[in-house]
C-alpha cells in the first residue's frame, strides 16, 4: 500500500527546526560556475526564499514527486520551474551549478549508486550540498520498527533492515574519489513546545517517519500503535517543567565539488 500524499500543514508545524539544518548547509555551500540551482526534494518550499536569496540571479528549480508539497512551493513564487517527479528518476536537461537536498534523499535506497550519478548533473565547479536525518537509531524512530514488528508481522519484517543513511565516514569514501567532500554529523537539541494532546515527539514524527507505518494500518490499528509509541516516548523524552520536550536529533551533512 502506497503511503498517502504529503499532508504540507502537519509537515511545516515544526518549520523552523526543520529549516535551521538547511540554512546550516547552505552555509558551507561557497563559488558556484555558471548554471541553475536546484532544489532537489523542495516539498513546500521551506528552503526556496533562502536559495533564492543566496543565488538571485540563477535560475531556481524546485523538484519534488508530491503533488500538495509542490502546489505550496509554487505559491512562494521562489522558482523558475517546479518539476513533478521522483527525485530518484530526476535528470536536468543541462548540467547545474548546484544540487541542494535537504531532507529528502533519505528516502531512497542505493546511495553508493545515487550520490556520484547525482554528482553527474553537476557542471565542472557545481556542488553537491546534502542534508538528511540519521535518527533511526535513536529511540523515537527505533520504536517504530521494533513495536510495528512486535504487533502486525504480518506487515512488518524487518530481519534485513539496513539503516537508510549511512555513516558519515562512509559517504567520504563513497565520494572522495568522484570530487572534493566534506562531511559533517550534527546533534541538534529540539525543544518541542506542549501540545495539547498527544506526545510532542510524536506530533514531530508523524509528518515524516511515520508515515510509512500507519499507510498500512487500519484506522483502529493505528490508534493502539500510537497509543503503545506515545507510552514509551513519554519515558524516552519526559516532558520538561514548562511542558516542553527535549528531543535531541541528528543529522549528516556533506558538500561534493567536482
């Protein structure tokens, strides 16, 4: 069963802490040849006034495979050209200045193969800027696999599940030899305000890491796997004396210039 569409608003509830790892990397990003910029992976456009503001003068294309990620990014008015397809699939007429991905690239397999033929569409000069979470060791996405396996193994087998983002030293070797790389692993500590029901944490995950989980649950299932994940997220993440959550999350970061 597919999982539904982006839902833009439960997505951009935590838009500030979801930005500040892109402007981060955006940061590092330094001389760029001639060519456009892509924003590979835009979704609602968080990072489309930011890349637009760093490169005025280039072209900006935004390149995500959700139908209501892109209605949002067009109405920013950011970029040049919004492209419906899978970032897997995606390909430039001509080579870019620069690729810019910002959690998205997480999502799909094979980057031993993904990343250099990205490093491809680069024109001599061009950057590869990358940022994707590699949370799933900790306990609010660790929970998801282990109490999905524990109640519906019917749906849920993961005896060969291989963490989706690498190592940051093996994104180095895996591009060294393609350009000049620089990686990086950040811990971001997120205060999570009070929500009026439910675990912050869970009201975080719920736009992204569990989206794949309830697309194959039935309604009445899916409460009692929230239910069971809220539980032991209260013990994993306590809620602070004002309310709040501490959630500590990380990210890997790496620039490829070729």
């Amino acid at each position: 069963m597919a999982a539904p569409d982006w839902n833009p608003e439960t997505y951009s509830r935590f838009r500030g802490l979801r930005l500040r790892p892109a402007l981060d990397l955006l940061a590092q990003v330094q001389e760029l040849p001639e060519g456009a910029v892509v924003d590979l992976g835009c979704g609602s456009g968080a990072v489309g006034g930011a890349l637009a503001a760093r490169f005025p003068d280039r072209d900006l294309i935004g390149v995500d495979n959700s139908p209501a990620m892109l209605t949002e990014a067009e109405e920013t008015g950011h970029y040049g050209t919004l492209a419906a397809v899978d970032a897997a699939d995606w390909e430039p007429e001509e080579p870019v200045a620069l690729i810019f991905s910002n959690a998205a690239l997480h999502w799909l397999d094979d980057h031993e193969a993904l990343m250099p033929r990205l490093a491809g569409f680069l024109a001599p000069g061009g950057t590869l800027a990358v940022q994707m979470p590699r949370q799933v060791f900790a306990p609010s996405h660790r929970f998801l696999r282990e109490f999905a396996a524990d109640m519906f193994p019917d749906r849920f087998d993961f005896a060969d599940w291989r963490p989706p983002v690498a190592a940051p030293v093996d994104y180095h070797r895996m591009l060294a030899p393609v350009g000049r790389v620089s990686v990086w692993e950040t811990d971001y500590v997120q205060k999570l305000e009070a929500v009026e029901s439910g675990h912050p944490v869970r009201r975080f995950t719920e736009s992204t890491a569990m989206r794949p989980f309830l697309a194959k649950l039935a309604d009445w299932e899916a409460q009692a796997f929230i239910r069971r994940y809220e539980e032991a997220l209260a013990s994993a993440y306590p809620v602070e004396d004002d309310g709040a959550v501490l959630f500590p999350f990380r990210r890997v970061f790496f620039t490829l210039t070729v």
